[in-house]
C-alpha cells in the first residue's frame, strides 16, 4: 500500500523479499540464468506443465469443485503419459530421467 500511495521506488532485492516478483537476478548473469532455465523446462515433461498452466490459469475462476475436478482430470491425464512412465522407471533405475513431452 504504501509503495503504490507514496510511489517509492522498490529495488528487485526488496521486491523479492516482499513477493511481488518471484526471483531476481543480477545483470550480468541474466542471459546466462535464463537460458539455464529455458533449457531445464525443455528437459521437464512439457505435457505436463502445459496441464500446470491450465490449472493455475483456470483457478481464477473456477469454484472450488470446478478447480478440483479439474486438477483430477489433468492428473489422470499425466499419470497416463509416456513421460509419467520414465519419471518412475528413471526414479527406480537411479539415473536421469529423459522426457519427450508424450
């Protein structure tokens, strides 16, 4: 309240530590950070956070019950894919899972 009343000016360190951003990162390791990022997302099991982002974006207006029989669904679904599958033999083999967003 009162940045927005008084417009002080907040530096990214102050607005991560207040949860108005998420993370911050020094300039000279920006590219480098998101890069690092970009490429683990790639490597993640994209099918599901296709389904992560449906869920979230749709909990702004689903009811309670709504929200919920979605996220079911959606888990249903991801437990039904080929990269569920890996995760779990992956986790079992002791080695590094290779996901194909199937």
């Amino acid at each position: 309240m009162g940045t927005a009343l008084f417009a002080d000016k907040v530096f990214a360190r102050d607005a991560c530590s207040m949860g108005m951003i998420w993370e911050a990162v020094a300039d000279e390791k920006f590219v480098s950070h998101w890069k690092s990022r970009a490429a683990h997302l790639a490597a993640g099991p994209t099918l599901t956070y296709g389904h992560i982002k449906t869920a979230i974006h749709s909990s702004f207006t689903n009811s309670e019950v709504e929200q919920l029989d979605l996220e079911a669904r959606l888990q249903g679904d991801c437990g039904r894919t080929r990269d569920f599958k890996e995760g779990v033999t992956a986790f079992l083999d002791k080695r590094t899972q290779k996901f194909e967003g199937r």
